[in-house]
C-alpha cells in the first residue's frame, strides 16, 4: 500500500520541482544592469575628495510612472578624488544587477569627511542641511531585461564649491546626467598647449577640459560646435 502512495505521489512532486524551477528563472530573467560612472570637469582647487555613503535609484510604478520607491544599489562608502576624474578619468561608483523596469531619479549621499585642498591648505566641506539627505538628480530612463544601461555623473567641482565667510567651503552639487550610449568623444592635441577646449550647445557650455595630450570629453552627439582659448 505504502509503494502505491510513493508512485502516486512522486509525478506530482516533479511537477511541483519543475514549476519552482520555471518561476526562478523567470525572476531572475526580469532583471538587467546599470553600471554608473563619476567623472568631473577641471577646477582651480588643488584637491577635492567626496565621501560616498550610498547610491540609489527611484523606480516608478508601470502603469503611471508615479513614484514608488527608492533602490539602493550601492551603500558601500568610498572616497572620490574628482580632480582625477578629467580628461575622460571616470571611477564606477556602481555596477550591478536591478530590477526590470522604468526609473526617474539617481540619489548620492554625499558625508562628512569630504574636504577641499586650496594652496595647500585643507578645508572640510560643509553640507548645507538640503543636501544631507542625499543629492537627487532627475534622469528618466529604463533597466530592460538581460541588457546594460550605462550612466555618467558629470561632477562640476568647480560650481559645486562656495567659499563662504569665515574661509569655510560649503558643498552644493552642480551634477550632469549623461546617458553613456548617447555620449561621444572628442580627442585632438592642441597648438599651442596652453589651451582651454570648450564644447557649446547653442550658447551653453556642455563640456570643458585643460590641455593634455590626447585631450578627451564625453559630450552627446549634438554638441559638436567647438572653439579654442588660449590661455
């Protein structure tokens, strides 16, 4: 009696093996990558280090692209020098696996221990009370499944940083969001050296490098009218 149980029950056993299985996969099939890069414009200042604590990303609902959540997809704290993130530098600040779907905001929770060195001289960035929890950047796009979307934060060091009274320095992000498979590059050597390259869209500087060789920006493909300074 007991062996008929067994042969009665073990077809439905592998049923419910093969259904677990099925709905695995299908989980583990809905989600893509995001791989975000930080990188930075030149500056006047001799250092600036940022402290990183946490990225995260907002994802909206399917049906009305409301708000519904934010994702954290990194909370491991690092320390950025953006003064070496020019040129076409970039450091990853994440790169992982993310739930299928559509997204509309990038969140940086920049900490204490971020400072600024100026002649030599380090100073503490203070972070006004509306950055403290965490820097919100508005860029809409979608994670597809099994595909990889790339980010570029392009950190403006050189606006994000207000010499206030006192000789304190208050942190205040000026940050641009670049799709990274709609941006391009440009590489040339410049005559003379000591030359400042600038690229415009219309009357908007879009991107801005100090002479190296090869000189490199990460623009979009529209930002082609370029000019020369020198210096």
């Amino acid at each position: 009696m007991k062996r008929l149980w067994y042969l009665i029950l073990f077809p439905f056993l592998l049923l419910v093996i093969a259904n677990c299985s099925k709905s695995t996969k299908s989980e583990k099939a809905s989600e893509g990558m995001i791989k975000i890069y930080l990188t930075d414009v030149p500056a006047v200042y001799d250092s600036v280090k940022i402290v990183v604590s946490e990225v995260s990303v907002h994802k909206a609902t399917e049906d009305d692209d409301t708000l519904s959540g934010w994702v954290v997809v990194n909370d491991s704290v690092q320390t950025y020098d953006l003064l070496q993130l020019r040129n076409g530098a970039m450091a990853v600040l994440d790169s992982g696996s993310l739930d299928a779907g559509h997204y509309t905001q990038i969140r940086l929770l920049i900490t204490d221990g971020s400072y600024v060195v100026v002649n030599g001289q380090s100073y503490d960035l203070q972070i006004p009370s509306g950055y403290q929890s965490g820097v919100k950047l508005v860029h809409q796009f979608r994670i597809e499944e099994n595909k990889l979307y790339e980010l570029i934060l392009d950190f403006n060091a050189e606006k994000s940083i207000v010499h206030t009274e006192g000789d304190k320095y208050q942190l205040k992000p000026t940050i641009r969001v670049v799709a990274k498979v709609t941006s391009g590059e440009i590489v040339g050597v410049t005559v003379p050296s000591e030359t400042e390259v600038f690229a415009l869209a219309n009357s908007d500087t879009v991107a801005y490098t100090v002479p190296m060789i090869p000189t490199l920006m990460q623009i979009q493909p529209s930002q082609v009218l370029m000019y020369w300074q020198n210096t």
